[in-house]
C-alpha cells in the first residue's frame, strides 16, 4: 500500500469513515410465478415470486389459488423443493393461499421445504371486510403449524441471508394510502381503515444498487424504497419489481411516484399484479424509462443481476 493510500486510511480511520463495503450479492435472479397476465402456465389476481441469490432460494408470496405457484413452477420447469424459506409480504388472501399446498407437495421429498416462513409484525392482527373476517391465516394458522410451518414475525429490518434484506413493517413517512379502503382494524378509537401494518418487502443489495420486491407495496412504494435504503444502505434504487398497488391511482399520484423514481435513481420496473397497466406505461414514460426497462410483470418473466429484464413475449 502506497504512502498515499496509509495516509487516506488512517485519515478516515480518525474521521470515523470506514470506506463503503462491496455489497455481497454477486448473482441474482427474480422470477414470477403468479400474475395475473401469463405467457405460459396460468394467470391469476394473485403475487409470488422465486428469489434466486448466489445460489440460495426464498420464495416470496405463494399466489391466490391453492395450486397456481406449484402448476406454474412445474410449467416453466422449476424445482421449489429446496425452498425452505418463504415470505409473506402481507396477509391478504391473493399473497397467501397457496403455501398450504407447496408444504404439503414439497415436504415428502424436502422435510425443511417451506418450513420457515417470514412475516412482518401484525400479520395475524384480525381485520374485517362487510362484517365478516378478512385475514384468512387466522384460521389457518395451527394447521400450518402442525404441519411443520414454522412463522418467524419482524418487527425492524432483517439480513436473511447475505445481501437479502426483509424490511419488516414499513414507516410511513409519505402520505402514500395503497391499500383498500373497506377492511378494517381495531383501535382503541373503535373500527379504523387497515393501513396493512405489516406489509413488508425484500431488498437485494447489489453492485448495481438496491432491488426491492413488493408484494403489493401498501405502505406506499416510496416509503418502501426509503425503508429500503434506510435498512441496507444510502444508495440508488436500480430495481423496482412486483406489486404497488397504484391500478387505481390518478395521473398526479403516478406522476409524484414517477418524479419519486427518478429521485432514487431506478432504472428497471417490472410492474405485476396490482400496480397496473395503465400505471406501469404512465411511470415508464415520467420517469424517463422505455420499453425494455419498465414493463408490465408476467407470469415466467425474470430479472436478473447483469442482464436486466426478461418480460417474455407478450409484454416485451
């Protein structure tokens, strides 16, 4: 080492500097598993996801329908049996039902299959819809259990695995509102709107930046890249990929969303599930992305670390 370089380290040494360390995500893919639209296999109003980190697996969301992830995963010719870990960005029933299924299909083969699931605190707190309970793992729950499912609740951010963040539940810093406006919660005030407290997200922390992946993004997809960037580290957001929930949203929200992106620097969107149609084209062109950057998410579409976006053929 140069006299130079001595000089420059002890310097930020006595600064209390410590020089930025290389993120430790070398490889990276992210392919889905369950959308609505679909090239092959089936489409649903449903999100799952297979993670695929320097050859570790999560599988994030487990889709509406019982058995959608484990048809579509046999079309696009993926093994999940040595999935232990899943994610379940939320408790609503389009992110959920089919980790039943996956447990059962898997475990024979794989005793650790799908055995740990990951949530973020409050995904079991009870909610309503029209009078009628609205949080189908509340009954679920002990079944899951006795079948070998082992729920591991967050409260603040969470290293999974080397480069792999979980954001738990998300501070809501801007006034995002992406979420329904007829299920309800307790309060000590009485019946209030659900904000979806424990709605969570993964981060891929790469050379190229942060990746987050959203299951429906209800705590705002903004606060959730600020969460992202608060957890793992002060850099740009390259990646924005799956759920935000903004299919209903007007043109000034997007177009804050949009301004928002350019803002932390994102390059790709793979908008799936309830972002939108309409949406995902509204953010492509306001925050200066094109067609091969910013697409609408289907059914065996990827990204992955180095390569970008593959959106199959019907959305390319």
């Amino acid at each position: 080492m140069s006299a130079l370089a001595i000089a420059a380290s002890s310097l930020a040494v006595l600064l209390g500097l410590a020089p930025e360390a290389t993120p430790p995500v070398r490889t990276a893919k992210i392919t889905i598993l369950s959308t609505m639209l679909a090239d092959k296999g089936i489409g649903e109003w449903g999100f799952s996801a297979l993670v695929e980190v320097d050859g570790k697996r999560i599988l994030f969301d487990t889709g509406a329908q019982p058995d959608t992830v484990l048809r579509n995963a046999g079309v696009l010719g993926i093994d999940l049996s040595d999935v232990t870990d899943v994610v379940l960005s939320h408790s609503h029933w389009d992110h959920v039902g089919g980790l039943e299924t996956l447990r059962k299909a898997f475990s024979g083969k794989n005793p650790a299959a799908m055995s740990r699931v990951h949530v973020g605190k409050g995904f079991f707190t009870p909610r309503t819809r029209n009078g009628a309970s609205f949080n189908p793992m509340l009954l679920a729950r002990r079944e899951l259990t006795t079948a070998g499912i082992q729920f591991i609740e967050h409260d603040q951010p969470t290293e999974l695995m080397p480069g792999v963040w979980l954001t738990g539940p998300v501070k809501r810093i801007h006034p995002e509102h992406n979420y329904p406006k007829d299920v309800f919660v307790d309060s000590p005030k009485g019946p209030e709107v659900d904000p979806v407290a424990e709605d969570s997200s993964l981060v891929l922390d790469t050379k190229d930046g942060l990746v987050v992946l959203t299951g429906c993004g209800h705590a705002g997809v903004i606060n959730t890249l600020e969460a992202a960037r608060a957890a793992v580290r002060d850099t740009k957001v390259s990646t924005v990929f799956g759920g935000l929930h903004l299919f209903a949203a007007d043109d000034a929200t997007l177009d804050w969303t949009a301004n928002q992106f350019r803002r932390f620097g994102v390059r790709e969107l793979v908008g799936a599930h309830c972002t939108g149609i309409e949406a995902v084209y509204r953010l492509r062109s306001q925050a200066g992305l094109d067609r091969r950057t910013a697409v609408v998410g289907a059914v065996g579409a990827s990204w992955q670390l180095g390569k970008g976006i593959d959106a199959g053929q019907l959305a390319r």
